[in-house]
C-alpha cells in the first residue's frame, strides 16, 4: 500500500503535540503516543481503558536508538537486534533512568523493538526528523490498539471498531502479515536467571537459540515481576464464549452445543468429515505462518456473528504452533467476559 503523505504529516503533527496515532506494524496495530512525554502516553492508557501498571512497548527507528532507552545493554541484546530488527522480537531490558514511569508500568524495565512494516519504519523516521518529540529521544510507545483485554487489531476498520473516536488518527497499512503480537524476550536478568521469553511469537525460541547459542526459557504467565499483561489468563479474547477442542471431537461439540439449542460458529485449519464440513464458518491455513496471519480477522469475524459459542479445532501440538496455541488458550479462557 503506498505511503500517503498527509496522512503521514498529520501523524507526526499529533504526536509531536502529545496526542495519539493507530498505525501498522508487521505484528498488530499499534496505539502509539510520543514515549518520552507521560500525557501522551496517559492517553493510550485512557483510549485503551487499560490499567496504568501495565508497561508499554517502545518503538524504535533502529537499533542505535537502544542506549538512549536501555541501559546495561548485554551484547547478546545487539547481536539479536542486528538479526531480527526491524522485525516481530521484543526485548525487555533494563530501563535509562529519565524513562517516564507511565511508559514501564513503573518497573525498572522497558520493552524495545523496530517492528518492520513500512508504514511503522516511515513514521519512525518521520518523527526523528520533526525532532522526535519530548527531549528529542525519537520513541513511540505502543500497545496493541484494541481496548483492554480485546483482540488486537490486523486491519485498520478493527481499530476503528475498537477505538472509534477516541483516536484522531488511523494509519491505514493495509492487513499485518504476522497477524499475532511481538515474542517477548526478556534480558534484563540474564546474568542471574538467563533470558526469557514471556510471551511467544513468531520468532521462536529455536530461532533465538541460533543467534544466542542457547534456548531461552520459555516462561509466559509467570507469576515473578516483570509482569506481562499479555501473560494474563484473560486477554485476546473475543466476547463470545470460546472452546478449544482437538480435531476429532470437533463434531461433537458441534452436535452438543446444537442438542442444547445453542448456535455455534466453527473455526478449522484442517479438512474434517463431510458432517462437520457442513458446520466450519471458517477454515484457516494448516501452516502456522499463514494461520496465524489470519487468526484475530477470523475471531473477530467469528464474534460478530453472535453466535452462542465459538468452536475453534485446536492446533496442533508441534513447536511452530506454540504462538497460537498460547493465543488460542487465553481467548478461551477470557472469552464471554466483560470489563477485563
Ligand atoms: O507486536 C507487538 O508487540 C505489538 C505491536 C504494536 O508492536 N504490541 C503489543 O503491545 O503487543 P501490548 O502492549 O499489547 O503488549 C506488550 C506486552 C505487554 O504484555 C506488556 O506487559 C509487555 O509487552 N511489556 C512491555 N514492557 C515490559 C517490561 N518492561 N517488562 C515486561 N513486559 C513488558
Ligand atoms: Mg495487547
């Protein structure tokens, strides 16, 4: 999708007067706000009704904006930066001491990355030119742009779904290819407990190993600080009821929510029994990339039915699949419920 001027200045005029922007990355949306000015960034916390402790991604035109942000950074933080930036691998490391406390959720951590969709990298670059905002520090915090809880956003209209008014900008870039939020790897204790991750994503632990020379541990939902809101049981969740089921009892959840009068709508990767073919709303692809691309439109289509019951065919068990099935378990967990 080409890049369209005005809409980019009239991006950067926002952020450069305190005010909030949706624009694209390779992941999600982004709700993003000037990070080194605390009203800016209380406006996404306001638009988003998320809880102020719950710390922010900052985005970054490059990795030579990492010592500005980040302190103590171990070399393994460039030689991952150098691999996969821009790109979908968060790292949290240890916060500069100037770091607004709204930003980090008050933690003495900050979450950094260069996502690489074009339209995020020009409005990155864009906003370094026009003075980078609060102190000249050239970072833009972003949460995924969806209210609290909810599914994040892959097109521009679910942000406008979400968000409506509460948002003077939208950037349309078009759909995400990644289609699910950044892996999360946390450095800032590697000399004591090594890295980790904390939430997974497209970047595997695999991946991360080949650079780093060791797997990381993979601990999402830990209960230790830092805390990640991503990590909570509830979250990515849509408001119909969701339930996970293994390919071959797919048909008869389908027959039991139909016994009990309830109007179920079905979510597949692979090609099942004429008999429940009848019932698939929706079948995704059965490679982990292209599923994942088209994941939170199909929920969120899924949703708008309103339908009793999202039935949704569990993925399978292997490594490549890890990223959803983790998104997969939280919608089903956070389905139905309200103001979380
Ligand atoms: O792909 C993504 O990461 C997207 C795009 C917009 O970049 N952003 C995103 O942001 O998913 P959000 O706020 O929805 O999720 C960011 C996660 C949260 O779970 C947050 O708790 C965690 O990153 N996080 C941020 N800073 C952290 C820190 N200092 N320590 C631990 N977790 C942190
Ligand atoms: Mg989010």
């Amino acid at each position: 999708m080409p890049i369209e001027p005005a809409a980019l200045a009239r991006a950067i005029s926002l952020l450069q007067t305190g005010e909030i922007v949706a624009f694209p990355t390779e992941t999600v949306y982004g709700l993003g706000a000037d990070a080194a000015s605390p009203a800016a960034v209380g406006k996404i916390f306001a638009a988003k009704g998320r809880p102020a402790d719950h710390p922010l991604i900052v985005h970054l035109a490059s990795a030579d904006d990492l010592e500005q942000w980040a302190i103590e950074v171990p070399e393994l933080a460039r030689k991952l930066a150098a691999a996969f930036w821009p790109g979908p691998l968060t790292l949290i490391l240890k916060r500069a001491a100037w770091v607004p406390l709204a930003v980090t959720g008050g933690q003495p951590t900050i979450g950094l990355r260069v996502p690489a969709h074009p339209l995020a990298l020009a409005l990155l670059h864009a906003f370094a030119r026009a003075g980078g905002g609060a102190g000249g520090k050239c970072g833009i915090a972003a949460p995924s742009a969806n209210r609290f809880g909810r599914i994040s956003p892959t097109e521009a209209a679910h942000v406008r779904a979400e968000l409506g008014e509460r948002v003077p900008l939208i950037l349309d870039g078009g759909p995400c290819t990644i289609g699910i939020e950044s892996t999360i790897l946390d450095l800032s204790r590697l000399a004591s407990v090594g890295a980790r991750v904390l939430r997974p994503g497209h970047i595997t632990p695999e991946q991360i190993a080949a650079v780093s020379g060791a797997l990381p541990a993979v601990a999402p939902g830990s209960a230790a600080p830092p805390r990640v809101s991503g990590s909570l049981a509830a979250h990515y969740a849509p408001h119909t009821p969701l339930r996970l089921v293994s390919t071959p009892q797919v048909q008869q959840a389908i027959d039991e929510a139909r016994a009990s009068g309830r109007r179920c709508a079905v979510l597949c990767h692979s090609r099942l029994p004429d008999t429940a073919a009848a019932s698939i709303s929706q079948r995704l692809a059965d490679q982990p990339a292209e599923y994942a691309e088209g994941l939170y439109s199909a929920l969120r289509r899924l949703d708008n039915l309103a339908a009793d019951l999202i039935i949704v065919e569990a993925p399978p068990a292997a490594p490549a699949w890890a990223a959803i099935a983790d998104r997969l378990q939280r919608a089903a967990r956070g389905a139905g419920r309200q103001g979380e």
